[in-house]
C-alpha cells in the first residue's frame, strides 16, 4: 500500500473564497494598538494596506497559475528558488524554503493569537477573576477545544471546511455589519472623532513618528494583505487558472470594504478615549449602546464565532504550508503524508501543537512571570516573518520574469505589462522599510525585544532543520562528488 501525498482537488473559487474570508476579521486584534499608536490616522493605513494587496496580489495570481502544483505562496517561492540540476547540496534552494518557513510562522500563530483572545472574551462575558495557574489552565482548555475542532473538521477534506467556513462566515460577519449599522443609525458615529484626533497628540511628522506611521504598515498587512491565502490552496482547485484569480479578487474587494467600514465606524463611533477604554473588545461598547446591554453580549458572542473561522482559515493555510515545504524536501517526508481525504493531517497535528505551546508560553510569562506579553507581543512576532516571506515571494516573481529558465513559463493568468518594477519597488519596500520599522514598532510600543526574540529564533531555527534534512536526503553520490569539488577548489 502506497502512502498519498497528493492533495485532491475537489474545491471551487468560491469555497476558496469562504475559506480566506475570515481574513476580514485579522483587524480584530490589532485595530486597538494602531490607532494607539497613530489615532484617526489608522483608517487610512488600514484602507492604504489593503490596497496594497491588490498591487502584491496581482503578482501572486500569476505565479499561482503559472505553477498550479505549488501551494501558494510558499509553493512558487520553492519552485522558483529551486534550481532542479544542481549537483549536490542546492544552497539557493534554501531561500525558497525559509520563505515558506516565514509564510508558516506568519499564519500559524493565528490559531494561538485569536485563542487567546476567544478566552479574553469568555472572561469577559463571565466577569470571571481568575489569575496564575487558573488562569493558565482555562487559556489551554479553550485551545485544546479549538484545535481538536479545527482537526476533525480540517481531515475530512477542505470543501467540507469551506462549508463550515461559508456557514461562520455568514454567521459572523453579518452581525458586525449589523452592530456597526447600529452606531450609524443611532447616532453614536461623529466623523469629528476622526477628523479631530487624526493625528496622535504632540504628533510632529519627525522621524520617529514617520518610522512609527511605516511600523503601522508593516503590522496592518499581516491582516489588510492576507487575503492571498485564498492562493495556497491552488493544488485543490478544480481549475487553478480561473478559480484563483476569481477567489482572489472576490475576497479582495470583500477586504477593502470591511477594513474601511469597521475602521471607520469603531473610530468614529468611540474616538481615541472610547478606544483605549475598551481595549481589544472595541464592538462591545459600540453593541451595548446601540442595542442595550444585551446587545453586548451578542456582540461578545459573534465575534467569538468569527475568531473560530478566521482560526480555521490560519489552521488550514499554515498545515499546507508544512505540506508544500516536505513536498519540495524542505522539511521531513512527514509532513508531507496526507489521509484518505487528501488531507494534510500530520502537518495539522503540529500546527495543533505548536499553537497549544504558543498559548502556554505567552500565558505562562503573562501570568506567572509577570512580563509584558499579550496577544499583540505574538502578532507582532507573526507579522515581522509576513514581512520576509512576502519580500522574498515578491523576488520570485521578479525572478520568473527575469531569468531565462522561465522565460517559456506558461501563465494562464498574467498581471498587467511591466509589472515585475512595480512589484520590485515592493519588494525593495518590504525589507527597506516595513521590517525594520515594525520592529521599531514593537519595541516603542512594548518597551522591549520579546516579539523580536520570539520571531528571530523560531524563524533562524529552520535554518540548521534544513541542513539537516538536505544531508539526509542528498544521495551518496552526491556527497562524493561535493567532496570532489571541495577538494579541487
């Protein structure tokens, strides 16, 4: 018996679309520490970020088609970095792969981030007053409950999540739509809030402000952006050339609509004191006033359920990842096994793992060390791996566009002429600016390296697991001949 490891293509653009829908809902946790940082300013950054993912995404589509086998982003990075001939250990093949490995860290942590936050929430609801290993104990009873979900629900096969997905979806997003609503109607939004508090008080546009506005920029499209995961599920389509394109543009304007709405009306509803007052559970106010107090905890409930979908959508993304990297023999063959259904399973079980320690550390240092660490110490670990693998995925395309073994490369969908600059500037954005300034970021805003920390070790790990799997998977005839050249040279 033969052991599968293809995925089955069973999915059409709109299941993928359902299934990346949950990418609206990335501004949940972090639209409190930018408007933080920057006040009304922040509608702009969140609209300006997505639209930069119209510009990034353009790209994206054409190399997704142009290798329908690859998974995503992480998938065309490999191909495209991966020479194929090179006798020996390919060095360059490694670029790809820690670009996939950046794009894994950037989406994994999305099932520990919104766990925690769905326990904030039960909390919340509660009135509950627990701390220390209490405390601890009911954050991993929630994630353990999530991720076994996320699991069965994920193994039987990814049109049966994108059913689930189109149901959450519904169910969550119409209730913000309509929460929101409410403040337009009732009077609670005033554009002043915005037009008043644009800029942060004391704002001077000096260099750190200007640094603090780009550090916006970088956190805002690890969600304003995000909505490309609608691509990394290009080896399941049933027709990759048109149902990518499609699922990718569908979820985009889906995107620019929801961040300018909900940006705008949480602003102009609560205003920079209303904000900071509610935290990270910026609607329950906005509900409570324009429903009542009940309103408030329907509120609490809806967004409860929107986290469970947008964790769908990072669980999946994040376990097809891993597939794609032990496909390319990046990672161990392990990864790359798949169940019956064509599913990823083993790669899900340590994306379930994985989360479940994230969530224990980050608790355990909050409420037992007594450090600085929240949801947003983990996000902005995430976001600063989005930063890297998006720079290096924007470098393949230029690469594909470039170099002479792609020049006959067949690209069912093409982004407009002359876009390989366009998409260079971006590049040159993503490590220029963006990285360096969101780690400026989040040292400004928490007062230490621990998000620097967390992404610099987990990311710089892969690196000696790579040489390893590489050594491990290089014939001996390989190594002779690696040991003949070295000895010449």
């Amino acid at each position: 018996m033969t052991e599968n490891t293809e995925l089955a293509r069973s999915v059409s653009w709109k299941e993928g679309m359902f299934i990346a829908l949950g990418v609206p809902l990335l501004i949940l946790p972090s639209i409190y520490d930018v408007s933080t940082i920057i006040w009304g300013m922040c509608v702009v950054v969140w609209t300006v970020s997505v639209l930069q993912g119209f510009v990034q995404n353009l790209a994206y589509g054409e190399m997704v088609t142009a290798f329908p086998k690859a998974a995503g982003l992480p998938g065309c990075a490999q191909a495209v970095f991966t020479k194929g001939n090179t006798k020996g250990l390919d060095k360059g093949k490694l670029i790809g792969a820690f670009s996939a490995w950046c794009y894994w860290f950037a989406w994994c942590p999305v099932v520990a981030i919104f766990t925690m936050m769905i326990g904030d929430y039960i909390v919340e609801m509660f009135s509950l007053e627990i701390s220390g290993w209490a405390a601890i104990g009911m954050y991993m009873v929630v994630g353990l409950a999530i991720v076994s979900v996320m699991f069965v629900l994920g193994s039987r096969g990814l049109e049966g999540g994108a059913k689930v997905g189109t149901i959450l979806a519904i169910a969550s997003i119409v209730p913000i739509v309509i929460i929101l609503v409410g403040a337009l109607m009732t009077g609670m939004f005033d554009f002043s809030n915005i037009s008043d508090n644009f800029y942060r008080a004391g704002w001077s546009w000096s260099i750190q402000d200007i640094v603090l506005v780009f550090g916006c920029f970088g956190l805002a499209q690890w969600s304003a952006c995000a909505w490309e995961t609608a691509a990394i599920y290009g080896p399941e389509y049933k027709n990759p050339a048109k149902d990518v394109p499609k699922s990718l543009f569908a979820c985009g304007i889906i995107c620019l609509i929801m961040y300018f709405f909900v940006s705008t009306v949480v602003y102009g509803s609560l205003g920079q004191e209303g904000i900071e007052a509610a935290g990270y559970a910026t609607l329950s106010p906005i509900a409570q006033f324009a429903f009542g107090e009940m309103g408030s905890y329907i509120a609490l409930f809806f967004l409860i359920v929107a986290m469970i979908l947008i964790i769908q959508t990072g669980f999946l993304g994040s376990s097809r990842t891993l597939f794609s990297l032990a496909g390319e023999k990046n990672l161990p063959g392990w990864f790359g096994k798949v169940n019956k259904n064509g599913m990823p399973t083993n790669a899900m079980v340590f994306v379930s793992v994985f989360n479940l320690m994230l969530v224990f550390v980050i608790e355990f240092s909050a409420h037992i060390l007594v450090m600085d660490t929240t949801t947003m110490t983990l996000l902005t670990a995430s976001a600063l791996g989005y930063c890297i693998a998006n720079g290096i995925a924007l470098a393949a395309y230029v690469v594909t566009h470039t170099s002479d073994r792609f020049k006959n490369l067949e690209r069912p969908f093409k982004a407009p002429r002359g876009w390989k600059y366009v998409i260079a500037v971006m590049c040159a954005i993503q490590f220029g600016v963006w990285f360096p300034c969101l780690m400026y970021w989040s040292y400004y805003l928490s007062g230490g390296v621990i998000a620097i920390a967390i992404a610099l070790i987990i990311l710089l790990t892969f690196v000696p697991i790579w040489f390893m799997v590489q050594a491990k998977n290089l014939k001996p005839s390989d190594e002779l001949l690696m040991r003949a050249s070295d000895s010449d040279q």
